[in-house]
C-alpha cells in the first residue's frame, strides 16, 4: 500500500500534463538554400514541407508509415516522403543507414563533433537523411546501434538549422511536440545518451 501511495503523485501528474503541442510547419519561402542545390533535393525539401501541412499528423504512431494510422515513427515519415520522390529506402533508421552507406553516400560524424560547426557537417545538404543513436535501446538485433532519423531542410533565414520528421518530443524554437512536422536540428550535448553518428544523402536522389 505504501508503494502505491507514492506512486500515486506521478500518476496524477501524468494524468495533467499538458499534451505537447502539434509539430511546427514551414513555408518554403522561410528557407534558405544554397543556390547551387540541385532540382532533385530541392523538389524532395519542398515536398516533404507541403506533405506535412498537408496531412497534419500529430502523433507519434511506432511501427507506421501511413498516414491512414493517424501517424508515422521516424523511419515511416522518411519511407513515406521518399517514395513520393520515386526512391524506395529499407524500412527502419537502422536499415536506411545502412542503404546509404553502402551507396558511399554516407558521412560518419565523429564523437567528438557537439556542434555544426564541426567539419564534420560541412557537406551536409539540404535532403539529407540525418541519423542517431541512442534514443531508444532496440531489440530487433540491429548491429548498427542507429535509432532516429530525420531529413535535414535546410536554414531558415535566420540561420537556425532545421529538420522534418515524425518524433514525440524533440523542439521546435523551444517548444516540445509530437508528431510528423518541422523540428531544431541540434547536435546531442556530451552528456546526452543519444548521439548524431552520421547523415548522406539518399540513394538514386543524384545522378
């Protein structure tokens, strides 16, 4: 009975959280792009922007890459918007890393990088699958560790680097949301348990 009574406090304070809030959507013309990014990448940015204010998906579905659920896990967002650019990537983040990978399109990105000022970001483009690990500890077997993906967007005008995704809690200009939108691409402090290992750009995307 004693165990009970002191769980009940964190019960009642997840019973009143309040809900996060609907992932951030994005004009295309709050971008700034480099102007010699080629069609191909810039046509996948402008999708994936116009998909997510499209489907506004709020929730954080594991296991799904259909909007008909309501909802996307990480890998499924990036399933479902690279498909619509006539791609067809592996189904899970651990699985896409290894797609890129083996295509030689992927940039390791060392422990030691915390910022994007490291020399290790200087080739990341706009439509980059970005990767981490450690957010979550997997069973499926994966050898890899990979457990997160997005797809880098690009800068805003104002500098601020930003990415697109469905995930439940990561921030946009410091506010938490769940859901398929826009995202802050920040690098995992060094005390973090998750870290950002590497990002490149899909296969067949490129000539």
């Amino acid at each position: 009975m004693i165990r009970r009574l002191a769980l009940l406090p964190l019960l009642l304070a997840s019973l009143t959280a309040a809900p996060r809030e609907k992932p951030a959507q994005l004009e295309w013309d709050a971008l700034k792009l480099p102007s010699d990014l080629p069609e191909a990448p810039r046509k996948l940015v402008a999708d994936a922007l116009t998909t997510a204010r499209d489907l506004q998906l709020s929730a954080y579905i594991f296991g799904s890459a259909d909007p008909d659920q309501g909802g996307f896990d990480c890998s499924g967002s990036m399933v479902y918007l690279l498909h619509r650019a006539g791609l067809e990537p592996p189904r899970s983040s651990s699985a896409q890393f290894d797609w890129i990978e083996a295509s030689g399109n992927l940039v390791h990105v060392p422990p030691g990088a915390r910022d994007l000022t490291h020399p290790a970001f200087n080739l990341l483009q706009p439509g980059d699958l970005i990767f981490w690990s450690g957010t979550y500890q997997p069973t499926d077997g994966r050898t890899n560790g990979v457990t997160h993906v997005q797809m880098f967007l690009g800068w805003e005008k104002d500098g601020r680097p930003v990415m697109i995704g469905s995930t439940d809690g990561r921030s946009y200009r410091g506010v938490p949301r769940c859901g398929f939108g826009v995202y802050d691409l920040r690098v995992p402090r060094a005390d973090s348990k998750s870290r950002l290992v590497g990002y490149g750009t899909p296969p067949g995307l490129l000539p």
